[in-house]
C-alpha cells in the first residue's frame, strides 16, 4: 500500500488518459492545470469547482473530471444515483458512513456505492484536489438527517 500511495501522491497534472468508451480509442493529454478549463459548481459559491477531462461532469454521459474543494467545504448528508470512484491527489477528504468517519489523505482511492447515504468533505487543513469519473452525470441527492 505504501508503494501505492508513493506513486499516487506523486501524480501531477502531467496526466495521460485514454478512454475505451467509443470504438476508437483516442489519446486524452493534460500536460498541465494551464490546459484545465475550471468551472465554479453552482450554489457553492466558489467553495466547488471542477475541470472535465472527459465528457462532461453534469452532462450526459461518461465523464472524467478534477474536482477542488476549498478547505472545510462540508457536503452534509446525501447520496448519488451511481457508483462514484474517486482518486484523492491534495488534501485530506472524508466520508462519514453509519456515523465512522474515514479520512482520505493524498494518494488515496475510494468507490462509493450507488445510493449510499453519506456525509462528506474536505477537512480544514488544506484545499482538495480530486479526480472522478463515473458512467454518467454527477448529481448530489441532499438527504435529511
């Protein structure tokens, strides 16, 4: 695991990805955060934002996607309707499930399981930096504690 999270916090945005989603597989290239175009996530006020690689975070379809989260940034209780990987490259996140809080240094991977209700965020040390992809639009489905 150790070797695992070596290379995984030694990942920059020097990234190469490719997609096997179409017939023809075509190179995908961030060679740098200058080539990311960052979008603020509506009604979080600057605190969310993301930078698709692939497809689009809130279109339709398979995505791939940076994701910031300011310090302390606190998505209260909620769920989304697929499978959510997510590879944690800055900060520490966290994910609170039936009340045990696990936090996700850099270096980090966890997949959420559709519909799982959760609380999650970044913790108030640093900013975050995030990379999700999943098979189709992201979406936050607020639950009432």
């Amino acid at each position: 695991m150790k070797a695992l999270h070596a290379i995984l916090a030694g990942l920059t945005l020097a990234t190469f990805v490719t997609t096997a989603h179409a017939a023809e597989e075509k190179l995908i290239s961030v060679p740098n955060s200058a080539a990311l175009t960052w979008k603020d996530v509506d009604g979080t006020k600057g605190a969310v934002s993301y930078a698709n690689v692939e497809g689009d975070l809130f279109g339709k379809g398979p995505y791939s996607a940076f994701v910031k989260f300011n310090k302390g940034v606190d998505n209260g209780l909620h769920t989304h309707s697929q499978t959510l990987p997510t590879v944690v490259l800055k900060g520490t996140f966290y994910a609170v499930i039936d009340g045990k809080r696990t936090e996700y240094p850099a270096g980090s991977y966890y997949k959420l399981p559709a519909n799982l209700v959760h609380e999650s965020g970044c913790t108030a040390a640093a900013d975050c930096l995030l990379f999700q992809y999943q098979a189709d639009a992201f979406d936050l489905n607020p639950v009432k504690g």
